[in-house]
C-alpha cells in the first residue's frame, strides 16, 4: 500500500547523499519534496501540513547543522514524525476486570467488520482467552451466516439467535449475549454491529443503543483503508455521533495510497490498534506505529519477522536442525526430510513475498519480489514426496531413472528434479557453513554470519595490494566508488533509506532460488 510514498521518500533521500552541510535551500528543497509525496499518498491536508512545520523546525536546528551526515539525521527525524502521526506508541486492548471484557465493533458497511470479528477471535484465542462473536448485524443479508462460518473456520464460539435478513432486535441481542457469555464463562465477547452504505440517522442510533445496552469496553471502529480521505471523514462523524476508543485498518494489503492510515490517528485522537493484511483468518495483528515507519522509509520491520519466526518455529527443532548442520559431517545429516520441513514451516509464516518485504534494503527489489510464484514451494514439496525415504535421506543415489520416476509422480520436468537436488547440496552447504561459524559463503567476515578475524585480515591484505588504473578517468570513478562506500560504512548503525545499487546475491543464493 506505501510503495508509492516509499519510493518518493526513497529518491527524496537520496538527493541529500553525500551534502557535508545543509543549507536553508536544501531543508526547504526537501520538505516541498516530502509534501508533494503525502499528498500524492492521499495524507489529509491538516497532516501534511503539520508534518512538514515539524521536519523543517527540526531539520534547521541544531541536531542537524553540527551532525556529521545531516542527511541521517533528516531521515531519522522524518522518521520519528512518522512515528508521532501513525500514533506515538503501540496501544494495547484493554480487559475488564471483572470478564467479560465487551468489545464493539462500528462502522460502515463493506469495512469488513464481519470478517475482522472472526480475526480477532482468532488471535484473542491465540492469546489464552475465550472469545464469544455476538452476530448483532441483523440488516444485511446472510450478514449472521456468514459470522457463523467465520467462526467456526477460526475455532470460536458464535452467539447467535436472531436469523436476520431484517428481522430481529439487534439490542436485545447484544443485551443477552452478555449473561449468555457469563453463563458459559466465556471472557471476551465482540460485538459484531450493523453498517451503512454511508452515514445516516439511523446507523448512529442503533450503534448508540447497543453501546448502551452493554457498556463496551472497547468500541474499535473498523476502517477500510483502501477508502481514502472519505475513511477520515467518516472517522470524525462516528467520533463525534458515537465515540470509539481505538480504529482497526482493514484490507491493509491492497494498493491504494494509504492515505487514510497516515491520517486517521493524528486528525481523530484515537490511536490504530489493529491492522489486517490478507484475506486469511491469521493475517491480522496489532498495528505498531514505529514498525510502519519503518516499513514506509524503507527500513525493513526484522521485529515483525521475528516475532513471526518464534510463534512458527519449535525451539526443540531449531536446535536439532542446527546440531545436525554443526555435526561431524559436515551438515550430511540434514536430509531432503529436513528440508521439507524447514520449507513448511517457513510457509507457516505467511506469504513469501510480504516476508521478504519486512527485510531491510528490500525496497529496491519490488519487482523481483512481487514475481515471485509461491506455488514453487508446493512444486518442490510434491518432488520431495514422490521420493522414496532412501533417496530424501540420500539424494545422491537418485540416478536417471530415478528422476524419471520422480518427475513422473510429481508431475514436473526430469530437469526440475535434477535442479532440486543441485540447490539442496548447494543449501546444505551454505547452511553448514554458517552454523559453524565460517561466515557466508561469497561474504566472508561479514557481521553477523560468522568469519574469524583471520579472515578479515587476510582481505585486507589482499585489498593492499591493489593496483590503481592508469586510465585517469576510470582511477576517479574508483575513487568515488571508495568515498561513497566509505560513507555508507561510517553509517552502520543508522536507519538506511536505500539498498546499495551494485548489490548481488551469493553465487550460492542465486543457485538456490533458482
């Protein structure tokens, strides 16, 4: 949704590279750069202009004039602006103290609410609780049906006694679901309320009506923000005409401009809580305003991905898989057995492509990604198992005519059978090097993957003794290359708006993503 807005943010940077000070002319250059592309993202007009007093305040002060690389410290600060519109920190659902805890859902219709209802039972189930879903939307048709099979798909329970299609009180319902949930010790109930093509008397009466039948303690308004500035005015008139406590972004995956993201904490008061980013039950979680900063300028979201990896992940076989590759023999141990389950489990996570998307520097590779067929991961786990459990534990007896058969039963090329097990070596090598410590293969020394200082120093030695051209012009373009990576490595530690232009893979990962 914010590749538009990245990418300008993106070439904005870039112009300040290499600037030993920044002049007034520059700050302002800037800031108009960065206003047209909140506008073009569709960021409400009181926003950017806020937005843009803030970074020119800060960027003519002195945290930039006597930094040693202003145009970091121009990055950082239009990242922490971000962090402040997309609302500060992190807000967290609050619990009654006495259950249940009464959550309310509000908002127009086609947001999403229903679907959303069944997400966030699902990850309230994730938390350790019990979620009750109260089916009070008793107007649009099939509304209450489709609550049901959202619930019984995300394993929770549904409070449902009103058939609906126009008939039923929404309020009694809601009412009743109450005691319903006392009685069967149910700790959560979500609301679950009736939506409008647009704003009308009658939406915001039925919605009061229900807030005060059962005294939510949470009413989460559900936004679609694929909508745009109309999302905002919307916001304002439910603020105003009901009260909400915290917004929930819906259909965060789409690609629309985002604008109503970036807008909708700063101009309504009331903090994004939740996001939902797919249409599966599980692509829901909480929203963190410091995460989408730094998704936006291009910084990656690594605490994201991690936190995925650990929910995915079993420590027990993380720490068998390592012994193995750290064995004796060289990693043989790890078998094309192994290597499927590695696959399932990073499949578990989610989409390649959005995990790829949350690594730093990936903004550079959008179009790479995006090509990206997931169904090869289906492909490779079909050739896996059209293996006999000899050939996964040893690939190299798999001659000619086991690969006819193996191509055969997997439906695919002889070739692809033969590729497969070529990038399984290459893998298995690479992973065993780098659970011994011996660096990434092509990266040797590199932080972080290992490479003793030996290794270092003998590159350094190596580097000594390079010779320079004789062509003057070729010798000034070397020498340019050399300050600008010089620079680039005097920012380690510092939030990067871009990926190095000249970088490649490992000859080892080209091989291995085919």
């Amino acid at each position: 949704m914010f590749d538009t807005l990245s990418d300008r943010l993106a070439a904005t940077f870039k112009n300040l590279r290499g600037k030993g000070r920044l002049s007034e002319a520059d700050i302002d250059a800037t800031a108009r750069e960065i206003r047209i592309a909140l506008l073009e993202a569709d960021v409400a007009l009181p926003v950017v202009r806020a937005f843009i007093k803030q970074i020119k305040e800060r960027a003519a002060g002195v945290e930039v004039s006597q930094a040693l690389n202003p145009a970091q410290q121009v990055i950082k600060i239009v990242n922490e602006e971000l962090i402040g519109i997309l609302g500060g920190e992190t807000r967290r659902l609050r619990f009654a103290k006495n259950p249940p805890t009464v959550i309310m859902l509000a908002g127009l219709q086609g947001a999403g609410k229903t679907t959303l209802a069944g997400k966030l039972g699902l990850w309230l189930k994730s938390q350790g609780h019990a979620p009750l879903l109260v089916a009070c939307d008793l107007q649009r048709p099939n509304a209450v049906n489709q609550l049901s099979v959202v619930a019984e798909r995300a394993g929770v329970a549904v409070y449902a006694p009103e058939a609906g299609n126009g008939v039923g009180d929404p309020v009694k319902v809601a009412k009743d679901s109450i005691a319903y949930a006392k009685t069967k010790q149910y700790d959560v109930v979500v609301v679950d309320t009736a939506g409008r093509l647009g704003i009308d008397q009658e939406l915001m009466q039925q919605a009061a009506d229900i807030r005060d039948a059962v005294s939510p303690d949470e009413i989460l308004f559900v936004v679609d923000a694929m909508v745009g500035q109309d999302a905002v005015n919307t916001a304002e008139a439910f603020r105003d005409g009901v009260g909400f406590d915290g917004v929930v972004l819906s259909k965060l995956d789409g690609d629309a401009r985002g604008g109503a993201a970036l807008s909708i904490a700063h101009v309504t008061g009331r903090q994004i809580m939740f996001a939902s980013n797919g249409e599966k039950l599980d692509e829901f979680d909480t929203f963190h305003p410091d995460r989408m900063a730094s998704r936006i300028l291009g910084m990656g979201d690594m605490l994201s991905l991690i936190e995925k990896a650990e929910q995915t992940f079993s420590q027990d076989e993380a720490e068998k898989m390592a012994a193995k590759l750290q064995g004796s023999k060289g990693g043989k141990d790890f078998t094309l057995d192994d290597f499927l389950a590695q696959m399932e489990q990073v499949r578990k996570m989610g989409s390649i492509s959005k995990l790829l998307g949350m690594l730093p520097g990936m903004g550079q590779m959008k179009e790479q990604i995006a090509n990206i067929d997931e169904r090869e991961v289906d492909r490779t786990a079909a050739i896996i198992k059209s293996m006999t459990p000899a050939e996964r534990h040893d690939p190299t007896i798999i001659n000619g005519s086991r690969r006819a058969r193996v191509a055969r039963g997997s439906g695919v090329e002889v070739s692809a059978v033969k590729n497969l097990v070529e990038r399984f070596f290459e893998a298995r090598k690479m992973m065993s090097r780098m659970a011994q410590g011996g660096g990434m293969p092509g990266m040797p020394g590199m932080p972080g993957m290992g490479g003793g200082p030996g290794r270092q120093k003998k590159q350094v030695k190596q580097a000594k003794g390079k010779r320079k051209s004789g062509n003057p012009m070729k010798r000034k373009a070397d020498e340019q290359a050399a300050a600008e990576r010089r620079e680039q490595g005097g920012m380690a530690g510092q939030p990067a708006a871009e990926a190095p232009q000249n970088f490649e893979l490992p000859d080892e990962f080209k091989k291995f993503m085919g």
